[in-house]
C-alpha cells in the first residue's frame, strides 16, 4: 500500500509537467480586459504588492499552491519551494497530508523542511474525505505540527472517482467541514482542484464561517488527466476521461459569479494562473490572493533559484499591469473598476 501510494504521487509529478495534462479546458483569461492607463500618474517604484493575509505581512498576493508531498521525490521538490518562499516572503501552501495520518514516518518531511526554513509561514492541507473519515482533533493536529498559519480541505471529486475509487463518499461533507472551523484555532480554508466552485457553495462555506474559498478552476493542470493516464489504455477510466475534458467552471467564471463576496470575504483564485497579468484580472476581479502550482512545480525540478526567478517574473508582470491600471497597492483592486468582460 505504501508503494502504491508513493508510486502514484510520483506519476503526479511526472503528468502535473506533461503538456497532456494541461490546459484541456479554455481558462477564460481572455475575455477579461484590463483597462489600459495611458497616463496612469504615478511612479512605478511607488507599487507595492504587499498582502496581508491571517495577520501577517507578505511581499505579495502571490502564493505557492498545493502540489505534491509524502514520497522520495517531494522533499528536494519541497525544500526548493520552502527555500524559496522564505526569501521571497510568499506564502506557500503544501501537497496533502492524507499520508501522515497513518504513516508516523511522513511527517518528518516536513520537520526537516521546517529546520531548514524556519521563517516560511505554511498552509496546511488536506483533502475532503479524511476530514470526513477522521477526528477533527487528528486533522488540526497535522496543522500544529506543520506550524502552519491556515488549514486547506481541498475538493477533489472528479480526480477521486477517476482513481478507481468506485466507494468515494462525501456524504456529510459540510456538516464536518463545519466541525473543524468550530475546532479549530487557526483559519479554515477550501479549495477545489482545477473545476471550480460555484457560487451557491462559496455561500454555504462562508455561512459555516470558512475563512477564504479558493476557486481553483479549470484550465491548468488537470487532475481528473493525470490520474486517468495512470490506468491502462483499455480501461474504463482512460476511455471515459476525454468527456471531461472542459468539465468544471474555469477560475474566471467562478470570481465572475462571486462578485457579491468579494468585498467582504476572503476569496483566493487559483487555476490556469501562467502569468501576472492573469494575477492582474483576478486582483480586479475581487480576488485576494492567487495561487500558482505548475509554473512553480517545474522550475523546482531544477533548483531554489530557477524557483524565485519564476516568483521574480510573475512579481514583475503584476507590478506592470498595476502602474498601466494606476493602481499603486494591490487592494485598490477592489475598490476601482479596471476591467471589461468581453464573451
């Protein structure tokens, strides 16, 4: 079971890099128009990007999102990100933490990571069903042990069923989901995977008192992909998967369908994010913090600078389109309207 288990986490590296797992659905970045300031009167070293989130202070809305953890080939993976996101001061939220409720082993990962990057603040994360399976306190207690600033339940129902998990059941979810906000001491967070959440449950999460919700919608890595290309070529998974290919709502139409709660409430966009200026669209569309996973994930392979060059880049890009929006600070976004919808 261990084998498998780590197995599969490394063909998920292998296929999150493969061109066949990604973009399978139109992000939808597109349709959204910026709009341009010719004359935007202000000076661009006057731009800052700093965020707060959970009452700290980061040097950007940037964030590393979950990716991969809990087998042989993550931990160097993990340590460049941690690494990098220390200097840089960009939040980082890590892969599941399924594996270390019944391996004691697995946690030590993260302990080594943790001595070597002391000041880097973590998000913890795990996915729906072990919070449905398991103790509220076992859940938070991967969190205290991470010393992580926030929890992640990640919702995965499409790439659960294309595992071979035919007794997948989230049965309960919410009502468990809001056993662990009541628990915990930190801020609970939600995310999907890359198909999205509509709005009705950004609204049934929010009225359970969860923190922020991450969109997450498609067009990046497609998880429901990867673990379908994982299966045999005559099995029923691989030949069923094609039909999903633009399943879910891209992350744009999710912040578009969101407009009535972003102002008060913490909403996070992730999913197809591959540039600053698709950070730019989602800031103006109300979000507060974006994530970014496979851009991240492949400059890891190689090394900790590859990492915060990519960081660099999309840090840049940003700034950019803030000093042609005439926007000096990133929750201004929220406030003007510096964009068209163009179908």
């Amino acid at each position: 079971m261990k084998n498998d288990f780590e197995q599969r986490k490394k063909d998920h590296i292998r296929l999150a890099l493969s061109e066949q797992s990604q973009q399978l659905a139109d992000s939808q970045f597109a349709k959204i128009k910026l709009s341009h300031n010719a004359l935007p009167e202000i000076r661009f070293n006057d731009i800052h990007l700093q965020t707060q989130l959970f009452d700290f202070t980061f040097s950007t809305p940037h964030f590393i999102s979950s990716m991969t953890a809990g087998h042989e080939d993550s931990k160097s993976i993990n340590l460049r990100l941690a690494l990098a996101a220390q200097e840089k001061n960009w939040l980082m939220a890590i892969g599941s933490q399924r594996k270390e409720l019944t391996d004691p082993d697995a946690a030590h990962e993260w302990k080594e990571i943790r001595k070597l990057a002391p000041d880097v603040r973590f998000i913890s994360n795990v996915g729906i069903l072990e919070v449905i399976q398991y103790p509220a306190e076992a859940i938070l207690k991967l969190a205290e042990n991470l010393d992580a600033v926030a929890l992640y339940i990640h919702l995965n129902p499409l790439q659960e069923v294309f595992q071979k998990n035919s007794h997948v059941d989230f049965t309960h979810g919410l009502k468990s989901i809001e056993t662990l906000v009541k628990k915990s001491k930190i801020p609970i967070l939600v995310k999907e995977v890359g198909f999205g959440i509509s709005a009705d449950l950004v609204k049934k999460l929010i009225d359970i008192g969860v923190y922020a919700v991450d969109v997450a919608g498609h067009g990046g890595t497609h998880w429901g992909y990867i673990e379908a290309l994982r299966h045999e070529d005559d099995s029923t998974e691989k030949m069923a998967i094609s039909a999903f290919s633009d399943w879910g709502s891209s992350t744009i139409d999710c912040l578009l369908q969101c407009q009535e709660y972003v102002l008060f409430h913490p909403i996070f966009a992730s999913g197809g994010i591959r540039s600053g200026v698709d950070t730019a669209k989602c800031l103006a569309l109300g979000a507060r913090a974006i994530g970014i996973a496979q851009p991240l994930m492949k400059a890891a392979i190689d090394s900790e600078i590859a990492v915060m060059k990519v960081m660099d880049v999309f840090d840049y890009q940003l700034k950019v389109s803030m000093f042609c929006l005439g926007i000096k600070r990133t929750e201004e976004f929220l406030h003007k309207k510096v964009w068209q919808y163009q179908a």
